[in-house]
C-alpha cells in the first residue's frame, strides 16, 4: 500500500486529507503548523488539519520549522511513499522533497503560474477575476513554480468572496487530486514545466493592503472588501477610529464629492463618494462594536453626510 504523507493546516486542506482516508490510502502522518492563541483570550487552538487527522486516528506532528534538522529528521523516518500538501504554510527542504519514490505534490488553489504565493484565493478576488482554478504540481525548492500535472477551472460568481471560494476549491482541488492520483501512481501523468515570464504573485496580505484606497473605482473598491470576507476584513478610518468594511454594494450613481466623503444615507447603507462612482456601505463594524447593518448608523452624526474616511 501507498505510504503517503499529508501536510496541510487551514480548513482548506481538511476536505483532501478525507478524500486520501476515504480512498483508503496509508496516510503516515499528518504533518501541520503547531497550536496557535486565537481571538482576544489568546486561546491556544489546534489547526482544523490537527482535529481532522485525530478525528481519523492518524498520527499529527507539529514541527515549528520543518527546515530545522531535528524536526526534518522526524518526518523523514517516516519513509513516505508520496508526500501530498495543501497550504501548509511552511517551505519545505530539498531533502523532504526529494526523499519519496512518487515525488511530492502540492494542490494549490489558482491556475499556476498566474499567483504563486500565500493568498491566491484572496487576491483572485480582489482583482475582480471571473474565475480562477487550482493546480496539482510537483513542488520544487522555489515558490510554487514546479511542473504542472492537471488544472481545474473554478468560475467567481459576482456575489463570491474569499470564503466562499476557499470552499469551492478546496472541493476542486479534492477532486482533482482524486483523479489524478492513479496516474501519478503509475507514471502515466503529464508534468508540464511553467512558463515563468508568464507568472504572478499573491504575497501574503498584509496590514497596509486590508486599508481602503477611496481614490480608487467603486467597482475595485467593492472587489476589495469582498477579497478580504470573512478574513482579515478592509477596513478604513473615520475620525481617527478603524471601520472595518464587511460588506458594500454597487450603485450607478456618480457623485462630486471627494474620495471617501460621506454623501448621503437611506435604508440600504450609507453612501460614498470613491475615485470613479459611489460605493454603498451595507455593513460596517465601528472600532470596539459588533458588525451591524450601515443603515443602523444612519441618525449617528459620526456617519453623517460630510464626514469623510480616509
């Protein structure tokens, strides 16, 4: 039987180590990121890989650094047959990638080599893509640039944002691992080099990139906030406390106000003026609140016509 080592972290991963258990494959270790302290308790808190591998009585390693020696060690005596990653989030070593006789692969959620890197899925988004897909690749020692072995298109309907899509290429990427095992298996599977010139990036997010640029289109902006649902969320600024932007909509209107002034509210958000049109806030999260329909702020002066985010 096939020795196949998983590594993987996010919810992202979870649905492709069942599919490895449910097909009945030796799956060695489930290999993920240690605990982490979450929410404002700081609550230390297993990666959803870890629960799903202990849910399926598969071993869990939790190595810090997987380059470290040490910890490398104790994956490699693991002997695996294959090695099968999804956002794991750590680079591995030429060593690990090297050492199984079927080589390692990686499911990766965009059509390679458009956005190599940590954040595809929220940077499809936020580009304002209709569709986007995920790659099965060999992995190599740099990002994301391995040979490619299959493709599945995935469509970005207009009310998706980056949580929704996490799930429909989780399920994608699933499958197509499912289908594509067998060949890869037996020798049979394409491997197409990437066209490097052709590549693009999605880096991490980072702080500076969650902040709301009203000088751009209504239409960018609107793409933005939803690239960043449910995580890490756009936020802006207003009399020097953060908004975070959950959610907005599209209107035809223009406006002659200037980027981020308030114009005007009514009972679907509060309304504002962006560097091409007008964006509607339909729900917002003022520092220190729950998140709450804009509409509700309506009567408050803070968000009141003539106040402006920056």
């Amino acid at each position: 039987m096939t020795k196949v080592l998983f590594m993987g972290t996010p919810a992202f991963s979870v649905p492709i180590l069942r599919m490895l258990a449910e097909e009945g494959y030796d799956i060695v270790a489930a290999v993920t990121q240690p605990d982490r302290p979450v929410g404002r308790k700081k609550i230390m808190t297993p990666p959803p890989v870890k629960e799903e591998a202990e849910r399926l009585g598969i071993p869990v390693l939790q190595p810090e650094r997987v380059r470290s020696r040490n910890e490398l060690e104790e994956v490699l005596k693991l002997e695996p047959d294959l090695i099968v990653t999804a956002a794991f989030g750590q680079i591995l070593p030429k060593e690990l990638l090297d050492s199984p006789r079927f080589g390692a692969v990686n499911v990766h959620a965009s059509l390679l080599p458009e956005y190599r890197g940590g954040a595809p899925i929220h940077q499809a988004v936020m580009d304002g893509k209709t569709e986007t897909g995920v790659t099965l690749m060999y992995m190599a020692e740099a990002l994301d640039a391995g040979d490619i072995i299959a493709q599945k298109t995935v469509p970005i309907g207009p009310d998706d944002d980056t949580g929704s899509m996490f799930g429909k290429l989780s399920i994608a990427g699933r499958d197509l691992l499912k289908e594509t095992l067998p060949a890869i298996l037996d020798g049979t599977n394409s491997r197409i080099p990437q066209d490097d010139s052709q590549a693009t990036y999605a880096r991490n997010i980072s702080r500076e990139q969650e902040r709301i640029d009203w000088t751009r289109p209504a239409s960018q902006i609107h793409d933005h906030v939803r690239g960043l649902r449910p995580w890490p969320v756009a936020y802006t600024t207003l009399s020097d406390s953060n908004v975070k932007v959950w959610d907005t909509e599209k209107t035809e209107m223009t406006g002659n106000g200037k980027p981020g002034e308030i114009i005007g509210s009514d009972s679907t958000g509060i309304y504002v003026q962006t560097g091409e049109g007008v964006i509607i806030l339909t729900e917002i999260q003022p520092a220190g609140k729950k998140r709450l329909p804009a509409k509700d702020l309506a009567n408050n002066p803070k968000f009141g016509k003539g106040g402006r985010f920056v």
